[in-house]
C-alpha cells in the first residue's frame, strides 16, 4: 500500500469476515401476539429492545414502582449511608395506610416496632409490601413525598425519560405513571448495580411476625430459569409483570403492563421470554481494552500505538449468524504524538448483512509522550519527502 502523507486518508483495516455463498437464510417467525396494554423485551447484556409494541405510552405501575424504592436502598447500603441491618421504626402512617387494614398488600409490620432494613427489604421484594415500601421511604428521605422526590432524582440518572413517581409504593395518585421501557431500563440497573441484592427478587418466600407469604411471580415457581423481578397488580393497572430469566449466557427482561390477570401476565412473559431465547443471543466480539489494530506515531517517544475499545463490546445478533458479522476499523488521519490514553482514534464498525448493528469509538490504549526536538524533526522530514515523492 502506498500512504501518501500530507493527504487525510482512512485505515480500513478488516478484522473479522466470513462469506456464505450457500448459507441457508436466517428465518425468524414473527413476534408473538401478547394480550397486554404495553409490553418490551430487552437483552440484559446489550440494552437491545427484541420486541416492544406501545413500549413509550406513560401507565400507572402498581407494584412495579417498587423495584426503584428498593434500588434506592441498595444504593444507599452500597454507598455506606446506611446498614443491612439498622433498625427502622414503623411509624403509625406507615401501618395505617401499608398495614393490615389498608387493602393492600403488606408485611404485616407492627406500628411502633424496629425492623432491620433487610428484612424491610425482603418485604418490599418478596412480599411487595406497601408498609415496609413507607417505612423505608421515611427512613431515608424522612418522609413518602420526600421520597418521591429522591425517586425522580433517580429515575433520571438512570435514564427513565418518561417516568414520574409520587410515591414509594405505586398506590394509584394522579401522575404516577411510567413506561414499559422505563421499566426494562431499571430492571436491567437493578440486575447490574446490585448484583448483591438482585438474589431476593427469587426468593420464593419470605417469612416474617410468623407469616409465611409467597412471592407473586409465578414464574419463579414454573421456570428455573426466571430468578426476578416485581409483579403489580391494581384496577387501574392491571396486571403487571418485569420478569428476567437466563439461559444458555444470555439474560433476557420482558415487561408486561395491563394485563387480565395473574396467570395472563405470567403467560404471556413466557411467550416472550420463549421468543427472544429461541430466535437471539447475546455475542461477545472484543473485550474492554483487547488491541484491536497497531498503528504508527509520528514524533513520538514509542513508534506505534495499541488502539482498541474502552468497554467490552457485546452485540444481540439472531441466532447462528455470529459467522455473517464484519468488521471494520476505521483510522483518522496520521496520528502524531502526543496521544493520550484514552483518546479517540478512529472508530470500530460492526455489520451484519451489510447492516450496520453496531459502532464504537476506537481509543489509544495507551499514552505517547513526545518525542526530543531532533526525533520530532527527523519525522517531520520523512512527511515532507514521503508526501513530496508520494
């Protein structure tokens, strides 16, 4: 190849590319017909959104809301602002209006007594209990509607554009009201950021004041695979189900939203959990700092530079088409010291079919400092003969 230097040019260099001139074509059915208001699959891993139909339209969440409360509380354990097992007082309000008496589901909790906030926890997961939902809340934010608060504060950093949260339990309240893909966006937080709680979202029972009650997820009983997250279930909502389940490496998260009944929900969680497992995988092409390519430095200390991505490279492809994929990294122009780790370099292009599925931004893995003055004028000479006889 000939490099002409004073001229911009592209570094097309082909990493990976298999052609199947006798391939026999990929055949993925149609997604499943799903009786729900709003429902979404997502692959865990990659964010990918596999199927969704009404995934945008803001609904009131029931239950579901308490997958964010209890988010927040692992957040502010994982953080050190408070300890599995510090106890909190379950005021009067949280009694009256999550307790027994309310209607609603509940741990069963007694008004004035101390509970680690563990087993607070366990109930808000387990149990979706809405007194153990207020406890927590008073106990962080000193009170529900504070609490609230703090909750869109979060929903925001994690991405939930269309949501908003009036308080900690999903009670019915004008304005409480989210998405399924909001919903599949802090489920997948949930699995990812608290890898150490994300445990008690299959637990099956939880038993507490002598009470043994069973988590609402009938997936959890029916499917060894399923091992999360919340049911929600009122008048205005319906029933509702973010379920999560993995198999054979690949975690899925489906959202049902408005559905008939318990065993709907659950039904129809397993169309689309089915769906996305037989027809798509989750594929792992490059890992976090892996050198992808080695180029040259012109007036540097070191002669070449590792280039590569700064975060593991994960794509969903359906399946048995990982041998289909290409790709392509693309170098700017003559790189001249000095370079800073990090520094964006080019960019890596994945296709599928002449599709383009994925693109990333491609970074010197290491640092080049600048070379000496008679080092940095012996290359400028050979650029300025390379492209003078180029």
């Amino acid at each position: 190849m000939k490099w002409n230097f004073p001229h911009r040019f592209l570094l097309l260099c082909l990493i990976f590319t298999t052609s199947f001139v006798n391939a026999a074509p990929l055949i993925i059915p149609s997604p499943p017909q799903v009786s729900a208001t709003a429902y979404l699959l997502m692959d865990a891993a990659t964010g990918e959104v596999l199927i969704e139909q009404n995934a945008d339209e803001q609904l009131p969440p029931a239950s579901l809301t308490k997958m964010l409360t209890a988010y927040i509380v692992s957040d502010e354990i994982e953080r050190g602002k408070i300890k599995e097992t510090d106890t909190v007082l379950i005021s009067e309000d949280a009694w009256r209006r999550g307790g027994t008496t309310s209607g609603g589901s509940t741990m069963f909790l007694k008004v004035g007594s101390r509970v680690p906030v563990i087993d607070l926890l366990r109930g808000v997961i387990i149990q979706s209990g809405n007194d153990a939902s207020i406890a927590l809340a008073e106990h962080l934010a000193g009170s529900e509607a504070a609490f609230a608060e703090v909750m869109n504060q979060y929903a925001q950093l994690l991405g939930m554009r269309s949501s908003h949260f009036v308080n900690a339990t999903g009670w019915p309240a004008p304005g409480h009201l989210t998405t399924a893909r909001d919903l599949a966006t802090l489920a997948r937080a949930v699995i990812n950021d608290h890898p150490a709680h994300y445990p008690i979202y299959a637990e099956k029972y939880f038993t507490y004041n002598g009470i043994n009650q069973p988590n609402r997820n009938l997936l959890l009983h029916r499917d060894p695979s399923v091992d999360g997250l919340k049911t929600g279930h009122t008048n205005e909502a319906g029933y509702c189900l973010v379920a999560s389940a993995q198999r054979q490496g690949m975690r899925l998260i489906s959202v049902v939203l408005g559905t008939k009944s318990e065993s709907v929900r659950a039904e129809e969680s397993s169309k689309l959990l089915a769906y996305g497992f037989r027809y798509f995988q989750t594929h792992s092409l490059y890992g976090k700092n892996q050198e992808l390519s080695r180029v040259r430095v012109w007036k540097g200390q070191a002669k070449d530079l590792a280039l590569g991505v700064d975060k593991d490279v994960m794509i969903t492809i359906p399946r048995g088409s990982a041998e289909s994929l290409k790709a392509e990294i693309v170098v700017d122009s003559r790189i001249t010291a000095p370079v800073a780790e990090g520094q964006k370099l080019g960019e890596l292009r994945v296709t599928l079919e002449d599709k383009e599925i994925y693109k990333a931004p491609l970074v010197a893995l290491n640092a080049v400092e600048k070379a000496g003055f008679f080092a940095r004028l012996w290359d400028s000479l050979v650029l300025f003969f390379s492209g003078f006889f180029g």
